[in-house]
C-alpha cells in the first residue's frame, strides 16, 4: 500500500515562491507519474504538473514558466517548486499516483 504526504504549504505574497514536497511511503515502485493537482475555492480540481518517465516534466498552461517539478528517487519525493506565485494560485494543492491521493496541504496567495 502507498501513501503520499505532501508538506511546504503556507502564506506566501505576490510574487514570492513555494517548495511543495510530495513524498510516496510503503511499495511504491517507482517515483514516475507522480502528479501535482489544485483545488482553488468553489472550484473544480486541476492538474498542475506530472513527474514523467526518464524525469521527463509536464505542466498545465496556467504554470507553465512558474512551476517546476523534480523528483528525487532515493528520497522517493517529488517536489513542485512555485515561483512568482499569484493570488489565483491559492488553493489546496495535492499530489497523486494512480489512484492514490495524498491529504493536500494548503497555499495562499493573497491580493
């Protein structure tokens, strides 16, 4: 069975960054395709960004630029660093590996 905690939320200005950690306990098999998703207030959940085979990285339009994730296999966590963060990137943040979802942690990006 897999877990996945995500931790690094908080209260961050306008144009300030953000490090979010994802990382996987128990048999996980392999850090690829974990994924990173945000639910803003009143609205429906989005994909952010995807850890890929072969590190490969993928991202939403709305990060593209801003956002950047890696991952480290010894340490079995992905990371998702946010740079110039905006107020509409306030939200819950969670990260996912095939059905398997961790508990979010939240950031807020005021006006």
């Amino acid at each position: 069975q897999v877990q996945l905690v995500e931790s690094g939320g908080g209260l961050v200005q306008p144009g300030g960054s953000l490090r979010l950690s994802c990382t996987a306990f128990g048999n996980i098999l392999s850090i690829y395709d974990i994924r990173w998703h945000r639910q803003a207030p009143g609205k429906e959940r989005e994909w952010v960004a995807r850890f890929g085979t072969a590190y490969s990285t993928h991202y939403s339009d709305i990060v593209k630029g801003r956002f950047t994730i890696s991952g480290d296999r010894d340490k079995k966590t992905v990371y998702l660093q946010m740079d110039d963060l905006k107020p509409e990137d306030t939200g819950v943040y969670y990260c996912s590996w095939g059905p398997t979802w961790g508990q979010g942690t939240q950031v807020t990006v005021p006006q």
